[in-house]
C-alpha cells in the first residue's frame, strides 16, 4: 500500500511539473525525486518481503493494511513539508523577501 500510494504521488508530481511552467519555478521537480525516491525504496522493501514470505506477500491481513495506508500517507505529507521548507527557503518567486524588507508607511 505504501508503494502504491508513493507511486501515485510521483506521477501525479511529475505530471504537474512536466506540463506547468509554474511548477517548474516552484521547484516542483525537488517534491518528484522524493517520491520517486520513496517509490523506489518500498519498491526494493516490497521485492524483499516477497522474498522472505513468498505469497503471503499479496494477502495481507487488514490491521496491515490500514498501517502501511497510514505510512504512505505520512511519507506523502513529509515529503510536502520538505518540499516546502526548501521553496520557502529558495523563494522563487521573492514572496518571503518582499514581506520581510516590506517598509511600513
């Protein structure tokens, strides 16, 4: 569930910035290599985990799959937050630098 959910993220990211110019300013390139990143590792976890329980893999009881829902969820939102961090601290487009050095009247 997790891999699903982190692949659903990564396209719908690399989707926006291949076809917005905006998404490219916004640095919305940085927010798709975390979720391809994060696609890739539960993809590798997934690989192994196959490995050590063989098809037991794809019938997984349902407490596991609300907490590996849970998880994908929670590497979604950290992967926003990261993202965002860093476009507040880039500032593309001089929003925080024009409300930081704005004179008052």
């Amino acid at each position: 569930m997790t891999l699903l959910i982190t692949i659903f993220a990564a396209i719908i990211c690399t989707i926006l910035w291949y076809c917005s110019a905006s998404c490219r300013e916004m640095k919305v390139g940085i927010l798709c290599w975390l979720y391809w990143g994060a696609s890739l590792m539960w993809l590798v976890d997934a690989v192994f985990e196959y490995i050590s329980i063989g098809a037991a893999y794809f019938t997984p009881a349902p407490a596991d799959l609300l907490n590996d829902f849970y998880l994908g969820l929670s590497v979604v939102a950290l992967g926003l937050v990261i993202w965002q961090v860093i476009v507040l601290i880039k500032d593309p487009k001089g929003v925080v630098r024009e409300a930081l050095f704005r004179k008052k009247k």
